[in-house]
C-alpha cells in the first residue's frame, strides 16, 4: 500500500518543477495546517543541537525533507527521492525509503561518523522498526497497534498527548544523567 501511494505521488508531480514543488511544501508547512509536528519536536531538536548533528530519515520526497530541514535548521535528511531532469518531475523514483529496511541502512549510513551511544530515533509505524532498532535510544511516539506489539519491550514507548509532551524531559534524561 505505502509503496503504491509513492509512485502515484511521484506520478501526480510529472512535468512540475522541483522549485515549485519545494515553494508548495514551504508554504503549506507554514500554515497551521501543515505543521502538524509534534510540540516535542522543536523542544527536542533545540535540546539536543548542543552536542548532536540532527536528521530526518523520512519516506517523504526530497523537497519535503528539505523544507522540514531547513524548518528545524538540522544537518540534513535522507529521503524518498523522486526522479527529475532538469529539475522537472518524470514521474519516475530514484530511490524510496518506504521500508523498514531501507531507514534502518539510511540511520546506520548516518552512524558511521557519528556515537551510536548517544543516538535517537522517533517513529510511529512498522516502517520505521528496523530505524529504531539502530539507534541506542529508540522511541515510539504514538505507534500504532501492529508496530507496538511488535516491537521489543525494551523501547521506550509515548502514547497520548501528556505523555509525549513528556518526550523532551525523557531525551533530556539520557543526554544528562543525574549522578548518583
């Protein structure tokens, strides 16, 4: 199904331009509509900046990924990303990250130079298990029913508006522990 929905999208945008896909996403990201982030994530994000490097690891297309980038002002991002030439649409996909497999080697390829020890990861759905399962903290915010059963015991789990509100003091925790 999630594969179906990326090649109908990619095909919907043939023979638009890359920057008018871009101006889109920009404005409707800045509507409150479009930017339906969780509260936590600009909490987070400012938390961590200190002493990390932050991406988005994302099935959506690049100029989503960008836009969202260039939103938080992180490192960068590794994305779906839709095939242009001369920065128009063909419709076609270069490479898609709609798979578990696929945010789990984008995290690793991400990991390679920086601590694994200190890494987060946030996700919401199956797609995202092989991601988390990389990171030395991962968390599910709001997962659904199918990747909560599924996934280890181990994880740390936000379901509910208090408790994801609580997700700042919990990365917060982990990047300064109390000693004791």
């Amino acid at each position: 199904m999630v594969k179906r929905v990326v090649v109908d999208y990619a095909a919907g945008l043939t023979g638009r331009t890359l920057q008018e896909a871009a101006d889109s996403t920009k404005a409707f990201l800045s509507t409150q509509h479009g930017n339906k982030f969780y509260p936590f994530v600009g909490e987070v994000i400012s938390l961590v900046r200190p002493t990390h490097d932050v991406y988005f690891v994302t099935g959506e297309p690049q100029f989503v990924a960008d836009a969202v980038t260039k939103m938080y002002d992180t490192q960068g991002y590794v994305s779906t990303i839709f095939a242009t030439e001369s920065d128009i649409f063909t419709g076609a996909i270069d490479s898609a990250l709609s798979s578990s497999s696929h945010k789990a080697d984008a995290i690793r390829e991400i990991l390679t130079s920086h601590d694994l020890g200190m890494s987060f990861a946030f996700g919401d759905s199956e797609g995202d298990h092989g991601m988390l399962g990389s990171v030395a903290f991962p968390i599910m915010v709001n997962p659904t029913e199918e990747f909560d059963a599924a996934a280890p015991q181990g994880w740390e789990r936000r379901k509910g508006k208090n408790r994801i509100n609580e997700i700042p003091f919990f990365v917060a925790g982990r990047l300064f522990p109390t000693q004791r």
